[in-house]
C-alpha cells in the first residue's frame, strides 16, 4: 500500500525517546512498526479494524494506543513537539485531547 505512513529515520530519533522501558508482560512488538500504524489510525481517520496489517495485529495497535493514551504518552510527547517549535501549543493540545479521545 503507498499510502502507509512510516516515520522517517529523523523523525523517530525524535519520537523514540517518549517511548516506555521496562514495562511488565511479554516482550512487545516493534515500537516503530506499531507506532507508525498508530499515527495512520489517528492522521487518516480510518476505523482501528480497518488498519493494514502491515503495521502488525490490529488489537495489538489499539491495545497500545489506549494503554499509552491512560500513560499520557501522547500529551507528553505532543507538549515536547511544541516545545521544540514543531507545533504551537494549541494545536499540540487539541491533538492530544483528540487523540486520546479517538480510543
């Protein structure tokens, strides 16, 4: 499909450090992989079944948007990006309610 989103080498330097160690449970799927199904779920609108299995087991994919979402995660990581200046603030706050809200 050309239409799956994958982080650049440069853009994952930037989001892999937010990403949570040493959690409890057996060991987890590519985070990069999975990641990137996450934000093709959120950019593109479609429904959690409805993402590709290119980006691995669809419940997995959910499973860890939702258990990163309760961890704020993403309000983390989105507050990081404004910060920097990748994002003005407010949008970076609508982002994370939005997408904590898509669960």
């Amino acid at each position: 499909m050309a239409d799956l989103f994958w982080p650049s080498d440069g853009q994952w330097i930037v989001i892999g450090p937010f990403m949570p160690v040493n959690e409890p449970g057996p060991e987890r799927r590519d985070d990069r992989k999975i990641t990137s199904g996450i934000l093709h779920v959120l950019t593109s609108g479609c429904r959690w079944r409805d993402c590709p299995a290119e980006y691995g087991p669809r419940t997995t994919v959910y499973n860890r948007f939702d258990r990163w979402s309760r961890r704020g995660f993403w309000r983390a990581m989105l507050a990081f990006l404004a910060k920097a200046g990748w994002a003005d603030d407010a949008t970076a706050s609508q982002e994370a309610t939005t997408w904590t809200d898509r669960g």
